[in-house]
C-alpha cells in the first residue's frame, strides 16, 4: 500500500512539472496598435472600403497602391494594409483616390508620440 502511495505521489509531482514547464503557444490575438512581430513592413496603414465594393475593386485598389490587406475586417469594416511604399502619406493618397475606397488613416502606435 506505501508503494501505491508513492507511485501516486511521483506521477502527481512529474505531471505537476510538466505542467509548470510547458511552454505556452504564442497568443492569437492581437489590437490594431499591439506591436507586431513582422516589423520589417514600410508601413501599415487603416483602410475602410465602400460597404458596396466587390472584391475585385478593392483587389484593384490595393494594387494600385502596392499595398495588401494584414488583418480585418473588424466590426466596423477597417482592414489592417500593409504598404511597400517608404512614403506612407503618397500610399495613403493614392489609396484615398481610389472609388472602392471611403477612409485612410496611418497606424498610430502606442510606442510612438
């Protein structure tokens, strides 16, 4: 009988380590102004497309400005694009004079006044 007690207890301390040691997997979620991992983007901007534009106008639209979608859309319809172009605000203008287009905003970042 103490060595069914034992065996117990030992199983219970091994999986209570492997439970403390186990490495956590990264966290899914993240807001519009958490830092990203890929910091090697040019810059990100906020974009918010007409509710009544189809997919290949917003497609042809980000082509236009050599930008891609990151993330989105949240509630409100605000997409997370990426932009190759080191000119934030000549991406932003091109974007803002597309038809598909209704709001271009630059990332505001926590981090940065």
């Amino acid at each position: 009988m103490r060595y069914v007690a034992l065996a117990q207890l030992a199983t219970i301390a091994v999986l209570g380590a492997l439970w403390l040691y186990h490495p956590q997997p990264e966290s899914v979620y993240r807001t519009l102004s958490s830092a990203d991992a890929s910091a090697t983007r040019t810059g990100t901007l906020v974009v918010v497309f007409d509710p009544e534009a189809r997919e290949p106008e917003m497609r042809q639209a980000l082509r236009a400005a050599a930008a891609h979608i990151v993330s989105g859309p949240t509630q409100q319809g605000a997409y997370l694009v990426d932009v190759a172009d080191p000119d934030l605000e000549r991406a932003a203008d091109n974007l803002r004079h597309q038809h598909a287009v209704v709001l271009v905003a630059p990332l505001q970042r926590a981090d940065k006044p």
